[in-house]
C-alpha cells in the first residue's frame, strides 16, 4: 500500500501520503479516549455497500470516452503518468484500503473486542478519507469536461 502511495505522489508535495498516515495515527489514538460503540457486521456492510458504489462508478467511468481524453493529459501529480493512470492509482488505493479493512473486521476473533473496538474509527476514517480523495479528483475532472 505505501508503494501505491508513493506511485500517486511522487513528484509533488506527499499531502496525500502524509494525511493517510495522520489520519492512522490521530483516529488510532482518538479511539483509545473515545469508547466507540459499534458493531463489526454494520460496518462490514457500510463499506461494502460504499465499495459497490465504487465499482459501479469504476466501470462506467472506463468505458466512458472521457477516461479515454484522460490518456492525453499528463498528471499535475507525476508527469511520468498520465491522468487516466492516476485515477486508476486512486482507485486502487480506495480497493485496497476497502479490502483490508473488510477482512480486518471479519477476521478478528470477538475475544478480541478490545483490538477491534481500537480498529473501528481508523477504518472508518481511512475509508471516508479515500473515498473523499477519489471522488475531489474525479470531480476535477467532470468540471475540467463541463468547461470545454
């Protein structure tokens, strides 16, 4: 994951790497003071219904001809990729974010509900996080389309 990280960010100011990092460590200790009450199942199916969403949307954006004119214009991030290549690294990093926090809250025992309860906000937050990042580059790119 840092790999896909470094690949979005190389070029430019790590903003994204850095807040992906704070917002880990920041939630880890806001849920160690804040006695987070939730069940696993729910947000199981929360990030489930939300990475539907994004799947959804990944389809249909790379089958659209917009995802094509992508493939012409460099990346303000990393001028070695283009900008279809940077939103399909966002893409890849929301997935993966999306996965591991599935499979975290699946596979964690419920005699661990202490590990688990510490869990809850980050993967929260890391999610809401990407989703946020993908969809503020996938909104630069509608409206760079509207201005044509």
């Amino acid at each position: 994951m840092y790999q896909l990280l470094s690949k979005i960010n190389s070029g430019r100011k790590l903003v994204n790497k850095y807040m992906y990092v704070v917002i880990l460590i920041l939630s880890l200790w806001l849920s160690y003071l804040v006695n987070v009450q939730a069940d696993s199942s729910d947000i199981v199916t929360f990030l489930s219904i939300i990475m539907g969403f994004q799947i959804a949307s990944f389809s249909l954006l790379f089958t659209s001809d917009t995802v094509k004119e992508l493939y012409n214009y460099k990346s303000s991030l990393n001028p070695r990729i283009t900008q279809k290549h940077e939103l399909k690294n966002y893409y890849k990093l929301s997935f993966n974010t999306s996965i591991i926090s599935i499979l975290l809250l699946l596979f964690i025992p419920t005699n661990f509900r202490t590990i688990s309860r510490f869990l809850y906000l980050p993967i929260i937050l890391l999610n809401c996080y990407m989703l946020y990042v993908t969809n503020n580059f996938l909104y630069k790119i509608f409206i760079k389309e509207v201005k044509k």
